[in-house]
C-alpha cells in the first residue's frame, strides 16, 4: 500500500475511533452513537478514497455487525431496499439506450433540427439531456456516455481543440454547457441521478411521501426556466468565438445516415422508455408501487425477452452492482441511525435551537449551507446520505412545510453538482477534456449556482405555491 493510501485511510480509521470513544451524549443509546461514528467513518472513506467505494462500503458494513452495534441481518438489509433496486435496474436501462444507440440518434435528431449556430447547438444538447434523463438515473451514463461524445465531435469538427489556443472557439461553451444541463436534469426526476430514490426514502422516513409525479411536478417549472436561461447566461458571460455552426448540423445529419433507419432494438427501447414513463406517472392509480421500482423491473424484463439486453449486458454493468453495494449499505446506517433514535434525538435538540426562527429564513439558511457544502462532497450521494436528514429534520422542528423542506432540500441536492470540478460523476469527464480551464469552470459554476438558486427559490416558490406545496 502506498503511502498517500496509508494516510488516508489511517486518517478515517482515527474520525472514527475518536467518535466511537466519545461518550454519548445524554439522551442517546450508546448502540446508536457507535453506529453513528462507523457511518462517520464511512463517509470520510468515501471522501477520501483509499480504496474504491464499494469496498468502503463494504468495511463499513463489517464493522455494524463484527463490533455487534448490528446483527447480520440488520447489517445486510439495505439490499432488500425496493428504492436501491430501482437505481440499479435503471442503470441496465441506461446501458439499453447505449448499446441500441437511442440515446445518440435523439441527440443527433435534435442537433440537426437547431444547431445551425452555437447557441442552437448547445440548446440541442440540453434538450436531449432532457429527454433521456427521465430513464437514465446515472447522469454519468446520460451525459459522459452519450452526450460527451457527441460535444467532442462536434468541436473538433469546428476545429475546436483543447491544448492549441482554440478551445474557446466553440468547444469550452459546448463542454460548459452540456455538463450544467445534465445537473438541471438530475434534479427534475427520481429517475435522474442514483441518489434521488436515496432522498425518497429519506423523506418517507420522514413522514413525507414523495412519488415520482409528484417530484416531475414540483420540478417542472422552475427546471425548464433554468435550462432556458443557463445557455443563454454562459453564450453571455462565456461566449464561443464561432457563432453560426452549420457544420454541425451536417455532422449530424451525417451520423443520422450512417445509423440508418431506426432498428428492431431502437423501436423496442423505445416503446419500453415511453412504458416506463407512463408507468411512473400513472403507476400509483394502478396500484404500483409509488417508487416506480416495479415498473423498472417490468422494462427490465421486457428488454430481456425482446433480446434488446442480454443477461450478459447486465452481469457486465459494473457500476450498477457497484452502486447496489455502497448504496445499500449507507442506506442501511441511515436507517438505524432513526431506528436507534439518534435522528429523533437530532429533531429534539435542534427543534429546540430554532425555537423562535422564522421558518423561512430558516429554510433559506439550511438551503444554502446544505448547498454549499457540496465544496467537500465528490459525490452527490455521499452528501445526501451525510447531510440530508439532518438538514431536513432541522428544517421541518424549525416549521418549515415538510413537503417543501424535503423537495428544497432534493432540488439542491443536485444543483449543487455545478459548482466544482469534482462535484458528480460526469465532471471530471467534462473538465478533463481540457477545454475550461479549472478557474473559469469555478467561477462559471458559482455564477450559475446563484442564478439557479434565484431560479428554483422565486420561480419555483411561486409555482409551488400554485400547486399548494405550502
């Protein structure tokens, strides 16, 4: 093990033991605060990275029931999570859109619509984010599997390149561009970034149900106001040297022939995508169950006995088992952390605290710690399984809505993502390409996160005033 490993692992070992030894404070069973200070250590792991997530994930789950804080069964729980199983099986969805090639013709499709000039073209890409993010919960897999690919082509066919004084020619606006669309998009549905389910079943420990309708809902407006705008906004603070891109739509238009007629597999992966969004609208009434994790194995099972998947494309989805380890196993703390009446406690306490506070500007100040403090998280769900219901639990014992505390706090769960270099799957890909460099993407991102709190503040505000949110 190298040294820099060494460290950093020594590093979580001694977060961790300094907690387990602190006595508990009074009020808090001793099991709770031991399972409080492995959870701890788990996320500074995850953080930190001296080994691979899942197998952080994996030592985490070891210490609940080696150090009996848990027993075996409670340890390995999280696996049984419907809400895990529904980022898992969406992640085979996404490899269908790939391996098919739908994702890459509807992006293609739209570029040869409106990207005749560099802010059509950019346009073009947010709109095909927009369109798959609905059935594509990995936004590494949605915008630096197919939307990446197609943004480097694009620039390159523009003679756009990174390391020869061109990049800001169009490339550095389209890679901008592209990556803080794929973060609006993760916050417009559950089914747009792993964590979102994570916060649905955060908030229905909570006592809030959240049902994929009507987080679309509450979403929608304040969602499409930002996409509109955030082009706009970079073309008028970043703008590309090269305006009119014609060569674009020809490029597109040349892949469109290339990819030929839509095929058997395309037609079936798309029947299916449109299946499971009615299903996850209307599934409730049918008696579904609301998560919409029933209706993934449904499209799952379709796409398997058209022929479209193979049980091969998804033994070989590595991230998907990936995530089902690391996410099964924070989710498992999360849960007996309430279980074992440490977040009760929390409640209690801070309830206290903000006695007296007007719940607004409460709501507000928590937003934008919770916001923020993405400055410290590689990982949308690192921070949501840290933070989230401790903020929310903060929001709510101050008398903020519980229906608008928990979708605030979701919304910006995602948002936050723009601010940095790191701040979700797809960024370093985007940063990596070395088209921005790293202080106009911070700058950039900081910007961009104060328009889209404006945004989804007052715009969303109002509209979720409208639909009787609070």
């Amino acid at each position: 093990m190298d040294r820099n490993r060494s460290l950093r692992l020594a590093g979580t070992l001694a977060v961790g033991l300094v907690l387990w030894f602190i006595p508990p404070p009074e009020g808090v069973d001793g099991r709770a605060w031991h399972l409080l200070a492995i959870f701890v250590a788990t996320i500074v792991g995850i953080i930190t990275s001296p080994y691979p997530m899942g197998a952080i994930a994996i030592f985490g789950l070891a210490a609940t029931s080696i150090t009996g804080t848990l027993t075996i069964e409670q340890s390995v729980s999280g696996f049984g999570e419907r809400v895990i199983w529904l980022i898992v099986i969406a992640f085979f969805i996404s490899r269908g859109f790939i391996k098919t090639g739908l994702g890459a013709r509807i992006a293609y499709r739209f570029m040869a619509s409106f990207g005749h000039t560099s802010l059509g073209l950019a346009y073009s890409l947010v709109a095909a984010d927009l369109t798959l993010a609905p059935a594509m919960p990995s936004n590494t897999a949605r915008a630096a599997g197919v939307i990446f690919p197609i943004v480097g082509s694009i620039a390159r066919s523009c003679g756009s390149h990174p390391n020869d004084g061109t990049a800001r020619a169009i490339g550095a606006f389209l890679m901008k561009t592209a990556y803080q669309a794929t973060v609006i998009t993760s916050a417009m549905f559950v089914t747009a970034m792993a964590a979102n389910p994570i916060i649905v079943r955060l908030a229905g420990d909570a006592g809030v149900p959240l049902t994929w309708s009507g987080w679309a809902l509450a979403a929608i407006v304040p969602g499409l106001v930002s996409l509109a705008v955030m082009p706009w906004l970079l073309y008028t603070v970043y703008p590309p040297g090269i305006t009119g891109t014609p060569g674009a739509r020809q490029l597109a238009r040349d892949h469109l022939r290339d990819l030929g007629p839509l095929t058997g597999r395309e037609w079936t992966m798309l029947a299916t995508f449109l299946l499971l969004l009615c299903l996850w609208i209307f599934g409730a009434p049918l008696g579904l169950d609301g998560t919409g994790t029933t209706a993934a194995f449904i499209g799952l099972a379709l796409l398997l006995l058209s022929g479209t998947l193979t049980w091969d494309d998804v033994l070989q989805e590595q991230g998907a088992w990936n995530t089902l380890v690391w996410i099964s196993t924070l989710v498992m703390m999360a849960t007996y952390l309430n279980e074992l009446g440490l977040i009760p406690w929390f409640a209690t306490t801070m309830g206290g605290a903000v006695e007296g506070v007007g719940w607004v500007p409460a709501l507000l100040v928590l937003s934008l710690v919770y916001f923020y403090s993405h400055y410290f998280f590689a990982s949308n769900t690192a921070h949501v399984v840290a933070m989230y219901a401790a903020f929310l639990t903060i929001a709510i014992a101050a008398g903020a809505p519980p229906g608008l505390a928990v979708l605030v706090l979701a919304f910006f769960s995602n948002l936050f993502a723009g601010l940095s270099h790191y701040g979700t799957g797809p960024a370093p890909v985007f940063f990596g390409a070395g088209y921005v460099e790293l202080g106009a993407w911070w700058k950039l991102g900081a910007l961009i996160s104060v328009v889209n709190i404006v945004i989804w503040t007052v715009v969303g505000g109002l509209w979720w005033r409208m639909i009787g949110l609070w």
